[in-house]
C-alpha cells in the first residue's frame, strides 16, 4: 500500500476524529501505518484494528455488535424461510413437483454455503485442535471408553424409548408428553454431539479435531443445551396452569401454544448457540492448540488464545443473564403458585396427587441446574474435577431423564406395558 493512500486514509481518520467530539468518540491511532502489513490484499476491518497502537476495546466491542446483528438476521431469516420451504415442498403429491421445486432452490443454497466457508476460514489460521481429555494412565483409556458407551448405549435406549412411547400412544397426546418428547429428543441430540467423538479419542492416539468440527460440535452442544432450558421452563408453566387453572387447561394449553413454547425454544437456542460460536472463534490462536477438556469447551477454548477476551466475557455474562435468569424466574414463579395452591387442597391424598405430577420435573430440573452450576463454579485450578462433573451433564443427566419420568409416572409404565405385551403377543 503507497504512503499517498495511507496519507489519506490518515486524513479520513483526522477528520473523523474532529467530527466525534465527546467520551464516546471513535478512532485508531496508527504509528507509521504505511510500515505495517495488514495481511490482507485489502483495508480489511479487523486488519486495521490489529496494527493500531490505540486502545481498539471500544471498536471490537462495535464490531463484535454489528457482526452479530447482521449474522443473526440474517441466517434466522435464510434458515426460516427453508424451513416453511421444506414443510411445503414435502407436501407436493408429486416426486417431480418436489424435485422442479427443490431445483430452483439449489443455486441460492450453493452461494449460501460458499459465503458460509468463506466467513469462516476469516477466523483464524488454525486447521485443527488437540482434545487432551482425561489425563489419566492410557491403560484407563479403554475403561473409560467402555463406561462412556455403556452409559451411551442407556440414553439411547432411554430416550429413544420414551419418544417412541409417547408417538404411538394416543393417550399421551397431551402437551405434557409432548414437552417430554422434545425433553427426550434434546438429551439424545446433546449428548451425541459430544459422547462419539470422546469415545473415539479414547481409543486413538491422534486426539485431534478440526476447528470446522470443533466449531460445529460447540454450536450443536450450545444450541441444544440453551434449548433444554427454555423447554424445561415451559414444562414449569404447563405444570403450573394444570395444577392452578385446570378447568381452563385445555384452553391454555392448545396445541398451538405448545407448539410455538417449543417452537421460541429451539429459536433461542438458535440464536444464542450463533452468538457463543462467533465470538469463542473470532479471536487468534497463538502456539497452543491443546484443549484441556474432552469436547470443544468455549471456556478452555479462549484459554488457549492471544486475543483480549472482554468482548468474549460481556456476552458470556449477557447471555448467562438472559438464558439463565429468564428460566429461572419462570420456573421458581411457576413452583410458587403451584405450592400455595397445593398447600390449599383440604386432603392429603389430594396435595400428594398434585405433588406426584411435578416431582419428576423438579428432579430433572434441580439435576440439570445443579450439574451445570457445579461444573462453573469449580475453581479453573482444578480441570480434572471440571471434566469429571461435566460428564454428569453432558451423559449422566440425559440418562436419568427418562428413568425419573418412567418409574414416576403411571402413563407412560401403562403405555410401556401395553407395548411389551402386543410384542409378547405377537411371539
């Protein structure tokens, strides 16, 4: 680049500078600009920020914000418009109607994927990541592989289990299993995202994972964990009007209503899964690309960078505070009324009955939370127990879900043995 176009740009920046008068005003300072190589054949933003001599928090933090905002709109309105595009394609009669209908769609997605690579590879220069997992003796790597696919094997069969009860079964068409359902898909969802990848590492000498997969493996784990939570709060509000307005339940709780509870969950989800993933890999990786962790952990991940991470920690507290607090809020307010209305209940054998419909919701609530909670208030010095009690939550946790909701729950062991009991008639 020629001294005569960095003079330039360095009027530009006088003048910007003059214009934005007061605390808040914006601009970089760069010493010998003309000197320093910004890496790209162009005036790249996030180039010119890296040369500057200035304190640059204020224009990451601007940036950061702008890219989100245009990232999040725009993907949220690209990947909801394929989704009602997909429902209706998939209800054309014809195979040919799909496939002229599909065609005229595969253009915009190729461009879609190509800017998708193309954004990424902006990140960083880091092709891959070492996962350290447990730092324990390799003779303990098969035990612990083999205890990770048992504890598998059971949250595949436990979940996939109880969806399968709850689709063909017609009387637990109701809006509490239909919350169970999607309680159930979610646990299997996460839990696959992080449980093979570990089992594999288990047994391979090259513990690596790309940063594409790396990436992915964040996003998906974010995305359905987030999930979970606003799934778990709707649950405390169909519990909640159950128990308070049962007369008007049928009328609360329609079908459209639940649909669109799960609907806005797996939507926050979404969002806050897009803002964890590009603000945990926009910063720079120095020499290390060891994680010490057992899955692509955003914490263990900002460790290993060079970048200044205030940006990283504003929105991990801003999205802590409007995922967390939110659920939260909704789900002691909704115990609350449920507890005063249930204290009211003359009978004991009544306020038991009532208890009975919302202790296994509590129990997968308080195990969720408290493994969660555990996991992040372990003091950073000691990652071998943070690993250990991530386990809980990432296996332990979606193994149990299906337990308490069937050793507790009259319906769904009736529908069980009515589905054991047509298979033994059959034989």
């Amino acid at each position: 680049m020629s001294q005569k176009v960095c003079s330039v740009g360095d009027w530009i920046l006088y003048l910007w500078r003059h214009q934005l008068d007061g605390p808040n005003r914006f601009y970089l300072q760069f010493a010998v600009l003309w000197r320093k190589q910004t890496g790209p054949f162009f005036c790249d933003v996030p180039a010119l920020i890296k040369i500057s001599c200035a304190d640059t928090s204020v224009n990451e933090i601007v940036l950061f914000i702008l890219s989100g905002l245009i990232i999040i709109t725009t993907t949220t309105v690209i990947v909801v418009s394929y989704a009602y595009i997909l429902s209706t394609v998939l209800k054309l009669p014809l195979t040919h109607g799909r496939g002229k209908t599909f065609s005229t769609c595969g253009s915009h997605i190729a461009v879609v994927l190509a800017m998708g690579d193309k954004g990424a590879g902006n990140h960083s220069d880091v092709t891959d990541f070492i996962l350290v997992g447990f730092r324990v003796h390799p003779e303990l790597h098969i035990l612990l592989f083999l205890l990770f696919l048992l504890v598998y094997g059971m949250v595949l069969l436990g979940n996939i289990s109880m969806m399968t009860i709850i689709v063909t079964d017609s009387q637990l068409n109701t809006p509490m299993y239909f919350f169970l359902g999607n309680l159930s898909f979610i646990d299997l969802s996460y839990s696959t995202v992080i449980a093979p990848k570990a089992m594999v590492n288990f047994l391979s000498e090259k513990k690596t994972v790309s940063f594409v997969g790396c990436a992915a493996q964040l996003f998906f784990f974010a995305f359905f964990i987030v999930t979970e939570g606003f799934v778990l709060a709707a649950m405390a509000y169909d519990r909640f009007i159950a128990i308070c307005n049962p007369l008007l339940y049928s009328v609360h709780m329609s079908r459209r209503l639940c649909t669109q509870l799960v609907a806005g969950s797996y939507l926050c989800g979404w969002l806050s899964s897009i803002l964890q993933v590009s603000t945990t890999f926009s910063v720079s990786f120095c020499a290390s690309r060891v994680i010490d962790h057992f899955y692509c952990d955003s914490y263990q991940i900002e460790r290993i960078s060079c970048s200044n991470l205030s940006v990283n920690k504003m929105v991990s507290l801003s999205l802590a505070a409007f995922i967390i607090l939110p659920t939260i809020v909704v789900i002691v307010v909704s115990y609350m009324y449920i507890g005063t209305t249930v204290l009211k209940i003359p009978s004991s054998e009544g306020r038991r009955k009532a208890f009975s419909t919302c202790s296994s919701h509590l129990g997968v609530v308080s195990l969720l939370y408290g493994t969660v909670s555990f996991v992040y208030l372990t003091p950073p010095s000691n990652p071998e127990l943070r690993k250990v009690a991530s386990v809980f939550y990432i296996l332990v946790t979606p193994m149990l879900n299906p337990l308490i909701y069937s050793l507790r729950n009259k319906d769904v062991k009736q529908a069980l043995g009515k589905i054991l009991w047509k298979k033994k008639a059959l034989y």
